[in-house]
C-alpha cells in the first residue's frame, strides 16, 4: 500500500484535536481522479488515495441532497439509514433546474468511519453524489457484505478498503473518464484482530492495532457511530435483527425495492 501522506502533517482542528468532539465529520470525496478530505489536510487539496478506510456498516445510507446556483453548500439534504428500514422522503421540495440542466437533487450514498492519514486513524465520512461514484461504492459495500457470509458478521467486524488508483471508463461518446476505486483488504474487529485479508495481512495488522476497542463502532464519538432509531418505527420492524443480521434492502421514497443496472443479488 502507497499511503500519499506519508508525510504529510494532518491538521485535525475541526474534529476538536482528538477526533471525536465534532458533531459533523469531514466527508471524503472523490474528484478528477483523486480522493480528498480536505477538514484532515489543511484545508489543502491532498490526494489521499492509498490511504485505508474502515467503515462501520450500520451508518451505511442513502442520500438526497438538493443544490442551486445561487449557493455553493447544499440547500436541503436527507438522508436514510438503510439498516434501520428508514426510507426517504416521498415529497421532496421542487426547486429549479440546474443553469447546466441538471436536476437540482442529487442521489447518493455515505457511510461513517475511520481513515488511516499518517499513522493515525481519524473520524471522516464516505461521501459520493454522482452515477459512477454511487455505482462503484455500493459495489463495493455490496462485495464487502457478500464476503462477510457467515463467519464475519458485520455487526462484530468492520471492512477495511484502500481508496485505489482510479480506474477509467470509456464512454458512449469514446472519451474515458476517472472512477473511483475501492480495494477490499479485509475485515477487522473490536479486538484488533484482522480477517479475511487480501494482500499483505501483516501491513494491515500494524495499521489497525490502534483500533482496539474502536471499531466496529466508536462509543467516544458523538457522530458517526450513534444511529438514530426510525421517528415513526414501521409496525413489524426488527430493527436489532437487522443490525445483527447486516443485510439492508434500500428503498425508493415510494417505498418500492431499489432496482438498477446492476441487477444486484444484494441491492445495496
């Protein structure tokens, strides 16, 4: 693994110096072919690709974010727990297109955890807003739960990724454009140990021996790793079975199973 900030001196002034007093953690994005979290860099645009992310699966959600012209932050945003049945909104405020024609809502997906930046892990948010981003994460999320299967329940272990080089796509009009790349490496649990690993496990082992007691979810954070329980609970819900059982079915605001190109067996 070829960590960008090897030595690069992170700057963790808006997670309140230890990590875990901040109510927003800084969101981790994909763009031009780099991966940035700007809050942990100085407010500098350091690619921070090669460096690993551990998730923790139950903050896995779904995303609609609303944006205009006239501002440069999000003007409305919603979000859905998937793990905890919660959906999104069915009515979603009308607001104009785009200058570019481009819808005003964006879909999308985030989930919580911790990132590897120069010998420390540090609170921060997956965050991706555009169709090849949302493909390629669910993805991997979905690929991360396949293998899990029986002996790596989610609920005890969390995946480990490396933000990978970017991969290229060709498009229909014969242009190729950056995706984003996320490398499952294994799995870790509360105690350290490591399973599952995909390349040099001993690597993985001195990277998450920090993580003892941390992970699958962090209890000294306010956010991410506290969930919400659903406001209005939906009669039959089981919301500790499907925590344990790690398996969440997205749905549309209608309330009918997410369903796209990829036909997946999981649909994530």
């Amino acid at each position: 693994m070829t960590n960008a900030l090897a030595t690069f001196e992170p700057n963790f002034d808006m997670l309140g110096g230890s990590g875990g007093g901040s109510d927003t953690p800084p969101f981790i994005r994909f763009r031009q072919g780099q991966q940035f979290c700007k809050p942990l860099t100085g407010g500098e645009d350091v690619d921070i690709t090669g460096s690993l992310f551990v998730g923790a699966m139950a903050t896995f959600r779904a995303t609609k974010v609303a944006w205009t012209d006239e501002s440069n932050t999000p003007v409305e945003e919603h979000s859905a727990y998937i793990t905890l049945g919660q959906r999104l909104p069915a009515q979603l405020t009308n607001y104009p297109k785009r200058a570019d024609g481009r819808d005003a809502w964006t879909d999308g997906f985030q989930l919580d955890g911790l990132v590897y930046i120069s010998g420390e892990w540090r609170q921060a948010t997956v965050s991706t807003q555009t169709v090849t981003s949302n493909i390629q994460f669910r993805t991997a999320v979905q690929g991360a739960h396949k293998t899990a299967g029986r002996i790596y329940s989610l609920r005890d272990w969390a995946p480990i990724w490396e933000f990978g080089k970017p991969e290229m796509l060709k498009t229909s009009v014969g242009g190729n454009i950056k995706i984003p790349s996320y490398v499952f490496r294994g799995f870790v649990d509360a105690t350290g140990e490591v399973g599952a690993a995909v390349g040099d496990a001993s690597e993985l082992e001195g990277a998450v021996a920090s993580l003892v007691g941390r992970v699958p979810t962090d209890p000294n954070t306010q956010a991410p790793f506290l969930l919400p329980e659903p406001e209005q609970p939906r009669q039959g819900t089981n919301t500790e079975a499907m925590l344990a059982s790690g398996v969440a079915v997205p749905q549309k605001p209608a309330g009918g199973s997410v369903t796209n190109e990829l036909n997946d067996d999981i649909p994530f």
